[in-house]
C-alpha cells in the first residue's frame, strides 16, 4: 500500500528536555526500560504489526496495557501509528527512524540473554 491509502499518526516532537532524567542511562530506562516496551520493540524491528499481531507474539499482556505503551510510545516518537480507511480499521504500527535506532540495544539483550541461558543450562 502506498502512502496515500493510511493515515500516519505520529509524534513529531520529542518530550521536553527539562522533563527528562538527568542521566543518559534513566533517560533510556523511562522510555524503553518497562516489562512490555523492549518486547514491542523486538517485534516491530521486524517490520510493521497490527494491533493483535503485538498482543499474540508479547503473550500474556493485556489489550488495555499494551494500548497504553503503544500511545507512550508514539507520543515519544518512538513508533507511528498507521490507520487504513478500511472497515473494519485496518492499523499498523512501525518504528520510526528513532525506534529503529534502538535495534542494536534489543541485539545486545538478546546476546546477553541467549548467554544467560547457556550458562545456566550447563549450571
């Protein structure tokens, strides 16, 4: 589909400096540092989900909790939100090019966690 067939949802502004930690690392932790938020992102490195699509491969989130990180995660420009007019609505979500910038972030956990596991399996 092409541009013209969606409407894009996006934030175009970043929160506020004043808002935010005076630490990189809290900074990081407050937008992506929640139980759901580095799992969303692993999914949407992928490529566009639907709404369902992100509930079924999280597992075990509920549809209120996940709503409520997807908007976060708009309004910080991390994601956008792509509406079909379509009946029934037909939307997507995909990072932004800020999003996108955290894949080497979800690479190194996956690293870390794929270790993790090997030594605890030969433990």
């Amino acid at each position: 589909m092409n541009a013209e067939e969606y409407v894009e949802h996006r934030s175009d502004t970043l929160r506020p400096y004043e808002s935010l930690p005076a630490c990189p690392v809290e900074t990081c932790v407050q937008l992506v540092g929640n139980k759901w938020r580095p799992l969303i992102l692993r999914d949407l490195l992928a490529g566009p989900r639907r709404f369902g699509e992100l509930q079924r491969s999280v597992g075990g989130i509920s549809q209120k909790v996940l709503t409520q990180n997807l908007r976060d995660m708009e309004l910080s420009g991390l994601l956008l939100r792509r509406v079909y007019p379509e009946v029934p609505p037909h939307v997507e979500y995909a990072l932004t090019d800020l999003g996108k910038s955290l894949g080497p972030v979800i690479d190194t956990m996956r690293t870390w966690g794929e270790r993790y596991q090997q030594l605890a399996r030969e433990s």
